[in-house]
C-alpha cells in the first residue's frame, strides 16, 4: 500500500506546483505592455479616411476616433482657421497623424492617463537681449514716444507700424520700400519686446521681403529664417509657410533647388483652401494680403522650377487676389507680367495679351501720376525677374523720362536704382556704373546715409 501512497503524494505536489508556477507565468506575460503609438516598430491600425479642406482640429480628430485613441488638443481653438487634406483608403493610423503633424510642427505624446497629448513642436530659437542680432544693424530705433507705453499701447503701435509698412511696400518704389523697412523693423521691436511671437513673425517675414526688394538677399534670408522659426513656435503657419518659401527661393537663385517645389506646392495648397473654405472668406484684410504675396511667390518658384502650368495656376490666382484688394495694383501687375511671360512659354498668345492688358490697365489707371511712374517702374523690375532683362531696362528707361517732366522727381533715386540693378545684371556694367553713382549724386546731401552706403557698397562690387 506504500506504492500508491507515494503515487498519490507525488500528484498532489504536482498539482500544488502548477497552482503555484501557472499564474506567475501568466503574470509575467501580461507585465510586457503592448507596444503602441511611439514606439519602435509600432504599426497601427489601418484606416480609411478622407476630409478634404478640414479645419486641423476636424482632421485630428477624425484620425484618431478612428483608430480609437483617446486624446487632448489643449489648443485646438487656436487652430480651427488652420485646414488641411488627407485622403488615405488603406494606411496605418499612425502614418496618417505623422505626416498631418509634420506639415503643420506639431507633435504627440503620451500622458500619464493613456492619452496622446497634441503640442506645438518647438523650433530652438535664440532668446534674450540680442536674440534679433545684427538684423536690425542699421535700422531705425523705435520712436521714444512709444517705447514709454503700456505693453498693451505698444501692442496697438505695433500693429498701426506693421500696416503702415504693408501700405509703404504695396507703393512699388525702392524708396517706400526703404520706409517700409523701417516701419517693418519697428513693428519687430516691438511685438519681440511684449512677447508677441505670432506677429513678430509676420514682421519679420515682411521685412525679409523688403531687404529682398532693395536687392539686400543676405538680409532677408536672415529675416526669414527668424520669421520661420517664430511662426512655428507661436502657430503662425502662414508667416512660417510664407518664410520656407522666401528662403527656397532665394536657394532657387543661388542654384539649390532641394526644398522649393514642396514649399511652393504647401504654399499653393494653403492659400487654396483659405479661399476655398466659406468660414476663411471673411479673413482679416492683413491674412488676404499676406495669403496674395504667399501664392505670388509660389508661382515665381514653379516658374523657376520649369513648372509653367502650375505658374499659371498660381499667378492666375494671385492676380484674382489682389484685384480683391483696394491697394493690390502692386501685386496684380506683378502677376499680370508673370502670367504673361508663363502664357508665352506654353504658346498661349491670347492669354498672354490678356494679362499684359490687365497689368497695364492697371498701371496707366493709377489715381496719381507719380503712381504710374512707379508701377511702370516695377514692371521693369518684374520683367527683369521673369528674364526679361532688356525689356526691364527699357521700362526703367521710360520712367525716368516720364519723372523729368514732373516738378517732383522723389521717385527717380528708386528708379536709377532699378535702372542700375538691371543693367548689373546684363553685364553692363559701364552703364550699371553710371546709374548707381546717380543714385549717390541724388542723395549726397541727404541726412540719412542709406542709399549712400547703397550705392556705394553696389559699386564695390562691380568687376
């Protein structure tokens, strides 16, 4: 009888060890957590999703309602004027939400609750005293009167700088482009010293254009690098956007053409679906200038690119959009000769007429003399872009004679300076020579060294 005693011991420890060993071994598997959203590896859930022209929030959201996650977009307010598109039939969710995050520098993390957290992913940007550096070297001080009010006063000064610098700019001459500098780096100043990042953005991309329009290309890839990185931080996307494409352009001028056609084709998109949407229509008259010089640009980068059809597109659209403006002749001119120079190359002759015709309207339909001088001026100035040196310098040309039979000849330093850049450009540089020391005969006398020191660092520089 000890055999099946010692047989029914053995059992009964058997069954003891199991109770004990099979839920450690449980226990142990369940302790390795699922990998999920974040984690090397990690492939989510397909889905099929399709919003096209959404508000940022609506896309976020619907991504992740589908892919059942629990989530915060503390500031999704901030963002429901912001849109974007996503069509996707069959793609990991988690694909889907890195590239919508990417476009617009935001990021997602986990919280201790178990769920993902939507933030601004922020760009480094150098801060304190001097952060601006040697940017504004040069420019203008803030007026005394204003440095001694409220930061709320000097919020509202900033804003009346910035607009009057937008009205400087929009008068197409090289002179208001240099009071429109110093109306721009005001406006700086100012909303860097209240804190006001998302409109120290827009300021500094608006000073980045008027250093480019003065034919200063260092100063306004500096200006838009900064304005760049404030708009990401601050949730500017069209003062970031408007940024990533002054700086590919300017790359495209240098010979690189990497980043241009994406920041042109995200520029073109953006400005598309801020008219597209009903709620966007009656944007702020700043958002619909700044939404015509960001698709304007972008047709100047296809155009570059060789992309003559999307040039249209883009140029087509901006020219609709600064007709909407009341002070938009500087731009719809710009336009009409890029639309005419892109409607030649694709053997478009009608069309090409057409836009000539409107830009010229425009031009010869300006409510003063001296504006038409100056819109003739910057036609020149256009044509040079496009390639059309020659037929620049002949525009340059018939401004000057047009200013000598004026009283008020304030405009002819802005246009000997057009003339001179023109000429440097086809290697003229006898005439160049001429023209630049035209520019320090006409401002010899003045107090204010800047077309001096101009001209004469452009002398420099001729061979």
């Amino acid at each position: 009888m000890a055999y099946p005693r010692f047989v029914i011991a053995w059992l009964c420890s058997l069954w003891l060890c199991s109770l004990t060993t099979w839920p450690l071994a449980q226990t142990a598997s369940q302790a390795e957590p699922a990998p999920r959203y974040g984690d090397p590896g990690y492939v989510g859930q397909r889905i099929a999703f399709d919003c096209r022209a959404c508000s940022l929030p609506d896309v976020i959201q619907g991504i992740l309602v589908k892919a059942r996650i629990r989530f915060e977009f503390p500031e999704a307010s901030q963002w429901q004027r912001v849109s974007d598109t996503v069509a996707v039939a069959d793609e990991p969710w988690n694909v889907v939400l890195d590239a919508v995050l990417a476009r617009h520098q935001l990021q997602a993390t986990w919280s201790e609750l178990g769920r993902l957290i939507i933030t601004r992913r922020m760009t480094p940007v150098a801060t304190g005293p001097g952060k601006l550096g040697s940017l504004l070297a040069g420019l203008p001080s803030v007026p005394a009167t204003v440095t001694l009010l409220s930061p709320s006063s000097r919020a509202i000064e900033g804003e009346r700088f910035f607009k009057e610098g937008l009205g400087y700019f929009l008068l197409a001459n090289p002179d208001d482009s240099r009071v429109a500098l110093a109306r721009f780096a005001w406006a700086t100043r100012i909303f860097d010293e209240i804190e006001y990042g998302g409109r120290e953005a827009s300021a500094l991309y608006m000073l980045g254009a008027a250093f480019l329009d003065l034919g200063l290309p260092d100063r306004a890839r500096a200006a838009f690098a900064l304005a760049r990185d404030f708009g990401r931080n601050a949730g500017n996307q069209r003062a970031s956007l408007l940024s990533e494409a002054g700086l590919a352009y300017l790359d495209l001028l240098d010979g690189k053409s990497d980043a241009a056609e994406r920041a042109a084709r995200n520029g073109f998109e953006f400005v598309q679906s801020a008219t597209a949407r009903t709620k966007l229509r009656g944007r702020p008259l700043v958002d619909q200038e700044l939404d015509a010089l960001l698709v304007t640009l972008a047709g100047r980068i296809f155009f570059r690119l060789g992309d003559i059809e999307a040039a249209c597109q883009a140029f087509e659209m901006g020219l609709d959009a600064y007709l909407g403006l009341d002070d938009g002749a500087r731009g719809a001119i710009e336009n009409a000769v890029w639309l005419q120079q892109s409607a030649l190359r694709l053997g478009r002759a009608a069309d090409a007429e057409r836009a000539i015709k409107t830009g010229r309207n425009l031009q010869s339909g300006a409510r003063s003399t001296r504006l038409q001088i100056a819109f003739l001026a910057w036609m020149g100035v256009v044509y040079g872009e496009t390639g059309a040196l020659e037929k620049g310098v002949e525009l340059q040309r018939e401004a000057l004679a047009a200013l000598r039979q004026l009283p008020d000849r304030t405009l002819e330093t802005g246009v000997h300076w057009n003339l001179a850049r023109a000429q440097a450009a086809l290697r003229k540089y006898a005439e160049a020579r001429r023209s630049y020391e035209a520019v320090l005969q006409l401002n010899e006398k003045d107090d204010d060294p800047f077309w001096r020191n101009q001209a004469q660092a452009a002398l420099s520089r001729l061979p």
